[in-house]
C-alpha cells in the first residue's frame, strides 16, 4: 500500500522481498499510480501524471516552495499568483509564505 506510485521501485522491491520471504501471495494497492511507473499495482484510485500534493502536505510545499522561488528573486507576489493558480487557499498561503519568510 502507497499513495503515490512514481517509480515504482519502492513497491516493486517490497513486493519481492515479501515474496522472498515466503508469502504465497503479494497484491499491491495505490491512491495515485503514474503512468512512467516500472510497477504497476494491482489497485489503484486514479492514474495521473501531474505532481500530487495532499492537503496534509500544503504546509510543507508552500514553505519549500516560497524558499526556492524567494532566493531566485522572485517577489512575493509573483509567489503568491503561482501557490493561487494551482489552487491552494489564500489564507494557508499566507499564513505559511510569513512563517517561510522569517
């Protein structure tokens, strides 16, 4: 079990080594699989090939994120359009742009 199935490999190994390890049957399951994925698992809730970002994850990306495009000169506001364009709410946006910035 996985949410995000990108290479594939982490399943891929876990899957054998369970097998290796004698279990007579082995199935696989995903929230998201990608499609360039070298596994494919037995379940899945949807495929994509767009990044996923979970809602339990907005903090941590706006924050890395803010970093990053802060230190390549970009204004804040710029920051801002971009976290709004894909979707994320204002007020996380806010909230965690002043916590990055300090």
């Amino acid at each position: 079990m996985d949410d995000v199935i990108d290479s594939g490999e982490t399943l891929k190994f876990t899957k054998n080594y369970m097998i290796s390890a004698g279990a007579k049957e082995v199935m696989t399951a995903a929230l998201c699989f990608k499609p360039r994925s070298v596994f494919v698992p037995d379940f899945y809730g949807f495929e994509t090939k767009s990044w996923v970002i979970f809602p339990h994850e907005n903090r941590e990306f706006i924050e890395c994120s803010y970093k990053m495009w802060s230190s390549k000169g970009i204004e804040n506001e710029e920051i801002r359009k971009r976290f709004l364009k894909i979707g994320l709410p204002v007020k996380q946006i806010e909230y965690f742009m002043t916590k990055a910035a300090k």
